[in-house]
C-alpha cells in the first residue's frame, strides 16, 4: 500500500510538473493584405483596433516616404464579424486627420489608436508625444470625425507630460486604458529604456487629467534584448494580465514575442510579476507585431505587421485562442465564474424567503378555511421522482366558506389547531453580469418545497419546510463554461399578528454543492452553507376595494464557499486553486401588495399580486486565487449587480366548490441599474373530484413548451390513464395520444 501511494504521489507530481512547463500559444488562423495594389501600398500598418461587434476593422497609417495622407485611418467592414477574410477592402473608408488639431502624420513614426469602452471616444497617438481625441456621435463612427469633435487637450506633449521627475518617454509605442477610464497606460517602447507609465486620471478617459502613478522598468523582463522595441500594450478584461508585443527594424529574421505580466491587484502595475512570453509566428513565418488587439471577448487576436516576410509586407494575421486572452497562460472566466456562485448563493436565499412569504400571503386569503392544506406548483419540474409526487398533489379546495374573518376575531375550530401541509414548485429565467469586465450568465432555477404549519394558542402561525433546489448557469462566453448547483435547505417560519399589523419572520440553513464544467466536463467541484433571515410587516387594514396593502421586507444571509481547485481541461493547460470565500449579503424593500376576492355562488376569484422597490445593499466581495503556472495571489472584486431593483408580481387564483381549481402568476424581477432580470411564472390547472379520479395539465416551457393532458381512472384494482401531448411553436409539429391500463393485485 505505501508503495501505491508513494507511485501515485509521484505520477501527481510529475503531472503537475508537465502542466506548469506548459506554454499557451495563439493558433494562427489566416491572413489578410489591406491594401489595394496601385495605391502606393497603404496603409503602411501600424496600430489597429476592432469594433465589439466584430464589424469593423480600424488601421493607422504609419506615415513614411511617400505617403500623401499624413497618417490616415483606413477602415474596414467585415461581412461575417471579426472574421478577417470578409474585409471589404475595396470600399474601405480612408479618414485623414490632418488639420483635425495635433499633426499625427509630423515625422516617421507609430500610430496608436485606441477607444473607450463604449466606442463613443477616439483615441489618436503619434510616437512623438502628439494625440488626437475625438467625441463620436454613434459608437465606432470614426469617418464622422471633424474639428467639431475634437476634444481639447491642453496642447500636452504625453512624451514629457507625466514622467514625474524621470526620463520622459523616448519613444511613445503604445496606449492603453483600464475598464473604466480612470487609469491611462504609456509605453516607452524604444530600446534600452523601455518601461510603461501609469497615469491616473481625475476625469475618465481624459488624458489631460493625469497624474503620475507608477512606472514599469519592462527591461527586467529576462527575455527582451536590447536590440528590440516594445510597441503596443493591452490588458485582459479583468486587468489581470498585462500583455506586450515586441518588434524589430525592418527585419523578420530574428523571432519576437508578445511578453505576458501577471497582476495580482487589477489595472495596478506596482503588483506585476513577469511570467513569459509567447513567439508571434503568422503562417509559419516570424512576425512583428506593429500594432495589434484582441477581439471577440479574448478569443481572437489581430496583429498587424509593417515589416515585409515571406507573405508580403503590411499584412494583418488572425489568431484563434483556447481561451480568453491565451497568450502564454490560460485562465478560465474567474471573475464571471465567482461572480455566478456568488449570485447561486444570494438566488437559493432569495427563492426560500420568497417561497415562504408566498404561504404566508396564501395564509392570509384562505384564514378562514377549516382545511389550510395548499399544493402548488409552478409549471412542470423534470424529474420522475417528483413528478410522481406531484400527481398525487390534491386540490385543497373542500369544506370553502365564503364568509371573510380575520384568525384574530374568529376562534379557530380544533381543526385549524393541526397541521396542515403545502408544496411549491417553482421555476425561473434569468440573466445577470452583462458588465464590461464580467460575462452575461443565463440562470435557470428549479426548485420544490414541502412544509407543514399549525396555528397555535396564540394565534400565531409556526411551521418547518424544507427546499431542493436546482441552478444551471451558462456563462456567455467563447470558454463554453457552466456551473451546476444543487442545494438543500430547512426554515422555520411564523407569522405573529400585532396591532392589526403581521410581523412575518423565518430562519433557515443551506448547503450547497456547485460543479464548474467546461463544455459538459466536471473541472471543479466546490461546497458551501449559509444561514438567513428574513422579516417582513405588513398592515392587515385593507385600502379601497382592492385591498391595498403597505409592506416592508428584509433579507440578511451569511454563506461560506469552500477552498477548491479548478483544474480546467488538457486544452487550456490551467489549474486554479480558489481560496475559501465568506460573504454577506442584504437586502430591504418596500411595496404594496393588493389581493382582491369575489364570491360567487359556485366559485371564488382572488386577484393577487404585489409591487416593490428593492435595494440591495451587499458589499463588493474579495476573492483570491492563484494559477499553477505563476503561482501568483491575485485579489478579484466581485461587485454587485445592481444596487437599485423593483419587482412586480400579477395573477389570479380560482377556486371552485366542484374541485376545479385555476391559477395564473407571473413575476419579474428587473435591476435599474443594468440588464439583469429573472422571470417567474406560477401556473395551476387541476381537478381532484374524489379519491378514485384524476384530470391534470403540466405545461413544461424547458421542453419545447411541451403541454400534457391526462386523465386516470380507478376501477377497484385497475388504473386506467388518457393522456395527450402537443409541443408548441415547435418547428415540426410534436404530438401524440395514449392509453394505459394497469392492474394490482
């Protein structure tokens, strides 16, 4: 057995050491020559930049002998999006910023061209110090751009504006901005002295607002010779990584690189550590690499070369990654992947208290009924266990009085003294994290709860309910990245009547797993508990003939993630050890609920629903982890959401004495503040005539809206069942009718 044990220790080992011997490179896709033949060969190819969208292409001109345009803009329209190939060449735009303000085509020098990060400003840099900035009127509408959109800039020289008693900047080769323009990047890419600069800026993206913050010696870098030249600079979508490309005079003999630092605090170069580098080879030929940029969320890189090889001179390549920002390390979507088991963490709290503020409001319609039994369930859960259970879900509908009575004037009868039993089902869409550095994630909730209640002597309601759960989120990026959640939690709740007032009131415990997955493939397995609470009061007066009802709410939840490694695929070569995470979260909320019922002779119809404003007041949440490769901390802020949100719940209930019952809800949940949203939708149909018969309609919106209607029958010993299915707005129609019969003996 130690023998075994002393193996395998050492084949980890020796794993380990394979995978951090690793280097991630850009896989060369294809080729692209921008120019037009007779043109005099330009655009001379010297910075270039991407839309978001991947619809248009932007390259600088490097003014050299010969040139008339004094350092142009040639844009280009890509027919498929950011798919080179499909670069209408020639019906290029061709911008000429001469007399716009600083001359950018003054002397031979780089271009640099950059945009914030709605597209809506233009950045225009020469290597001399001299810039351009311009106000678009439509994102990306660079041929709009005139003296009228110039903006000014003091006459700054950004060679000598921000050295800080240091040398100032030689030769100035590239920009860049982090996520929200409060920091501006200067690389000094000549040889011997090449370093960036970190400016902060007072104004975001106004680079006349700066002030010296750090400079970056990149001479320390072990690879960069002295004989070469640093050109453009970028970072990955958190600011975690710093990426640099290297070049050479007129020559493509000598391999160069693109250089790749590590940054334990995002966007801040004081915590930079150098990790490697990746040699920039396009078709099988060295490249140097003038200008480029990466494109479709990290999962492409463009780079413009102006030296000639064996393809020609002024070509553009294009690179496939394996992941976001691949260029000598691999690391999954961390910021998006914490930030989603985060909001697992605060949707299993939100969907218990809601669940269980739901019994209570169907509480306070059905006060007077002798029988408090309630089974619900919104749509249909996939899952044959608890499908089985839920047709045997009966309608709670017998014994109806029609008269209203509140449980503090009516004395309850011995049968309201016992317990009564509920079920909910529920399922839920929604899509969060649509910010600049984090990936849009689709969530999909399915859940059950079981509880039991009585009304004790005091006229206070007390009761247990337990809830699964499930939630599946698809992290909208090029990673194919998802996480799989399950989740089981205990409450106990009670509603005290005061003062014609309810005080609502529940505390509850969850534990939680989370599978991360990559493509289907378990990469990573993580646990987590979390205690909750919630409090809610509400008037019990009720307001005009809707019976409007005043109402506030909190919520309070502490969860703790476990440490756990994330060890990612052969292809992406990443291994990622998390540490463990604990965090608050919170929120208060006022609103108004209405709930209006009408009696009839052989029916009652409530109409029911609720609006609210909601702030969420969680913290920003600080998460570290570390890749095997560097094996460097790094510190990732996952911020909230939205801090301003209003949800709004509408349907109806209807309630027969023949057994009929009918219930229609539908809920959103909406940030103020962004995209983010969940919809819910309650829906009931049955019919419980006696002990021997039973009619149900489960409409299941996860499998092309599939709509089932059955029927089943007791005969003494026999069961026989009818049932029908349609899938609607199904392309091919799907549908289908069957008999079934059945015997015990």
């Amino acid at each position: 057995m130690k023998l075994i044990n002393v193996l395998l220790l050492f084949l980890l080992v020796f794993q380990f050491t394979n995978l951090k011997a690793g280097t991630v490179n850009p896989v060369f896709k294809q080729l692209k020559d921008p120019n037009l033949d007779g043109d005099n060969n330009e655009p001379s190819t010297s910075g270039i930049a991407i839309s978001l969208d991947g619809k248009k292409m932007f390259v600088m001109d490097n003014l050299s002998a010969g040139d008339t345009d004094g350092g142009a803009i040639f844009i280009y329209d890509l027919t498929t999006a950011f798919d080179i190939s499909t670069m209408d060449v020639p019906n290029r735009t061709i911008v000429n910023t001469t007399g716009l303000g600083d001359n950018l085509g003054f002397g031979n020098g780089k271009k640099t061209i950059a945009f914030n990060n709605d597209g809506k400003k233009l950045f225009l840099f020469n290597s001399h110090g001299l810039a351009q900035f311009h106000n678009l009127a439509s994102p990306y509408d660079v041929a709009s751009i005139s003296a009228s959109t110039l903006i000014p800039d003091d006459g700054l020289n950004y060679k000598s504006a921000y050295n800080s008693g240091a040398l100032e900047i030689d030769a100035l080769y590239g920009v860049a901005f982090n996520n929200d323009g409060t920091r501006m990047y200067l690389n000094d890419g000549s040889k011997n002295t090449t370093d960036i600069t970190q400016v902060n800026l007072s104004t975001p993206f106004d680079p006349s607002s700066g002030t010296f913050a750090f400079n970056l010696n990149t001479e320390d870098i072990p690879d960069l010779t002295t004989n070469r030249f640093t050109f453009e600079i970028a970072f990955d979508d958190d600011g975690t990584r710093l990426y640099i490309s290297e070049g050479l005079n007129n020559s493509t003999a000598i391999p160069t690189f693109i250089y790749v630092y590590k940054l334990s605090t995002p966007f801040e170069l004081s915590s930079a550590t150098y990790v490697g580098n990746s040699q920039i080879v396009g078709n099988g030929n060295n490249v140097s690499a003038i200008g480029w940029t990466f494109g479709n969320n990290g999962m492409k890189a463009y780079i413009g070369t102006e030296d000639a090889n064996a393809d020609g001179d002024d070509i553009i390549y294009e690179y496939d990654l394996t992941c976001p920002y691949g260029i000598v390390i691999c690391e999954t979507e961390t910021a998006s992947v914490i930030g989603a088991q985060v909001e697992i963490a605060k949707n299993v709290i939100h969907q218990n208290t809601s669940t269980i503020f739901k019994r209570f409001e169907w509480l306070r319609r059905n006060e007077n009924k002798t029988n408090l039994n309630s089974h619900n369930l919104k749509l249909n859960i996939n899952n044959p266990i608890l499908t089985s259970l839920t047709n045997k879900l009966q309608s709670s509908l017998k014994d109806l009085k029609y008269t209203q009575a509140s449980l503090k004037t009516e004395k309850p009868s011995n049968d309201k003294r016992k317990w009564s039993s509920w079920t909910h089902g529920d399922i839920s869409f929604g899509r969060v994290g649509d910010t600049i550095s984090l990936k849009p994630k689709e969530i999909t909730t399915k859940g059950i709860s079981i509880g039991t209640d009585k009304l004790t002597k005091n006229d206070n309601f007390l009761g247990f309910a337990m809830r699964y759960s499930n939630d599946d989120v698809d992290i909208k990026s090029g990673t194919n990245e998802e996480l799989n959640s399950q989740s089981l939690s205990f409450n106990i709740y009670s509603q005290l009547p005061i003062n014609s007032s309810n005080l609502n009131a529940l505390l509850g415990v969850s534990f939680l797993s989370i599978d991360k997955m990559i493509s289907g493939t378990v990469t990573g397995e993580r646990n987590g508990k979390q205690i909750y609470t919630a409090l809610s009061f509400e008037k019990e007066k009720n307001y005009d003939k809707f019976d409007i009802i005043p109402y506030g709410k909190t919520e309070l939840g502490v969860t703790q993630l476990s440490e756990y490694t994330d060890f990612g695929t052969a292809a992406t070569n990443n291994v990622e050890t998390h540490e463990r995470l604990t965090f608050k979260t919170g929120n208060a909320s006022a609103g108004l609920k209405f709930d209006h019922t009408s009696y009839m002779d052989e029916s009652r119809l409530s109409r029911n629903g609720f609006l609210e404003y909601m702030v969420d007041f969680t913290s920003d949440i600080d998460h570290h982890y570390k890749n095997h490769i560097d094996n460097v901390t790094v510190q990732n802020t996952i911020k909230r959401y939205s801090l301003n949100n209003i949800k709004g719940n509408i349907g109806y209930e209807l309630l027969q004495k023949s057994g009929h019952t009918f219930a229609l809800n539908y809920e959103r949940f909406q940030s103020l503040d962004n995209s983010a949203h969940t919809d819910s939708l309650l829906f009931k149909f049955g019919k419980q005539k006696n002990e021997n018969t039973n009619f149900n309609v489960i409409y299941d919106p996860l499998k092309n809206n599939n709509t089932e209607i059955s029927y089943l029958k007791n005969y003494d010993n026999f069961n026989l069942k009818v049932k029908s299915n349609y899938a609607m707005y199904n392309n091919i129609p799907d549908y289908g009718a069957g008999i079934e019969l059945s015997a015990t003996f």
